[in-house]
C-alpha cells in the first residue's frame, strides 16, 4: 500500500474525534528511516491570522509594560486531546489493518515549525521565513544555480505555487537577506515545506533601548517536537525505545 492512501485512511479515521473535540486536522506525514512513523497533526480552527504573529504581539505588549516576557502560548491542541485522539486513532487502525507493517503512530499539533500541506495553508504566513525542500535541486531562473533546498521570507502566495525572497538566519537569530530577487517555487516541485521561527531573547535587564542588537537564537526543531501537545505510541507489538519511553515519562 502506498502513503497516499494510507495518510487518506488516517484522516478518514481521525476526523470524528478530531472534530468532537472542537479541533481540525492539520496533515498527514508518513516517514520512513527504518521504521515507518505515520504523524497526524492536529490544530484548533483558524480565524485567518498567523497565530505566532499574535503570541509575539501579546509577548511585546506585556515586554512594554514592563512585565516579564511570558512564553509564547499558541492556540493549540493539548496533550490530553492528543492522547485522546491517538488512542482512538490507533485502535481504528489496528482493527481496519491499514498499516501492512509495524509503525508508530504520533499525534501532534503543527508547533512553531510547521509543516504546510497546502499553499493554502500558508497564505496567512506571509513575511515569515519558510524552508522549501525540494524533490529535486532546482533553478527557478536560467542565470541561478539549482538548489535542493531554498530558504527565505514568504513574499506571496498562489494556486500552485509561492515567492520567496531569498534569505539566511545567523546563529544570533538575525535574518541576512539574499542580493536575488524573490523566487517563484511550483508548490509540486516540493518534497516538503515547513515554516522556520526565528527566536529573538529579550532583552537583559537594565539595557538601553539604543544599547544595541538583541541576542537571540533560531529555534529549528521538527514541527512534531515544537508542539504544546503530543502522543507516540507504538503499534503491531513494537516496544517504545528507551529515548522515546524517557522522552515521555520526562
């Protein structure tokens, strides 16, 4: 059986727990390195806004007024619900045996690095850095050199395809625009394309507002780590590994 109609029965699966919950599914990703993990990601309903634009204004809003800046809380599944959902998730499969193998299930939700499905999905993340790995090194003019992966801030959003300008992130978290004009990248050319959040640190106590850069960091991890919530579970009689069973007792 191939992913595509696997990633089609978990959604098909999920969907009335997700929705009794109040929740939406965000995607499917089906990854294979010795052992296949199927990751379902779910989120609460959107309202058209970037949600990490929100959080940011709310933790400089409260920097401003002196308060202490609070972590950025996201609108999102909590690990109860995705629990939840992967237990019903999970029993659903096993009794329909759509996976012809042993697997590990993890639900999920998005988290700051999130996976897009959909250019839809991306619309409103307009002016946030993006990384598009694609499926094969790819040139979007004749006079540029191909790249298996482009990465930069997310100018525009089409049907099939997205603009970004070209872009790097320093280890201090500051974004280095590329001296190229912005890309058109064909959204079936992709492998996979996930936002990238760019983490800036507050700054110390007792600085000047002029006193100079902010030091900060890039936080890069898998959209399924980022997350508020989450569920792994193993299945067809596969033992959690030691890292994994530590990771969710911690």
């Amino acid at each position: 059986m191939s992913q595509n109609p696997i990633a089609e029965a978990v959604v098909r699966l999920a969907a009335p727990v997700v929705e009794s919950l109040g929740l939406v599914i965000w995607g499917v990703e089906i990854t294979q390195s010795g052992r296949m993990v199927v990751r379902l990601f779910v989120d609460v309903p959107s309202d058209g806004r970037n949600p990490h634009t929100v959080a940011e204004e709310l933790a400089a809003r409260s920097q401003d007024d002196g308060a202490d800046m609070p972590e950025l809380a996201l609108p999102s599944a909590s690990i109860d619900q995705c629990e939840e959902i992967s237990r019903h998730l999970g029993l659903a499969l096993e009794v329909e045996d759509i996976v012809p193998q042993a697997y590990v299930l993890e639900v999920s939700t998005p988290g700051f690095n999130r996976l897009f499905f959909s250019t839809e999905q991306m619309r409103p993340y307009v002016g946030d850095m993006v990384e598009a790995r694609m499926q094969a090194a790819y040139a979007p003019r004749a006079d540029m050199a191909p790249r298996r992966s482009w990465r930069g801030r997310l100018e525009a959003v089409e049907a099939e395809a997205f603009l970004l300008a070209p872009a790097g992130i320093t280890p201090e978290g500051e974004v280095l625009p590329e001296a190229v004009e912005p890309v058109r990248l064909p959204w079936d050319m992709t492998r996979r394309v996930a936002r990238v959040h760019v983490f800036r640190a507050p700054e110390k106590p007792g600085r000047s507002a002029g006193g100079g850069r902010r030091k900060g960091r890039q936080e890069t991890q898998p959209a399924a780590a980022a997350g508020r919530g989450g569920a792994r579970v193993p299945r067809k009689n596969e033992a959690l590994d030691d890292d994994v069973a530590s990771a969710l007792q911690g």
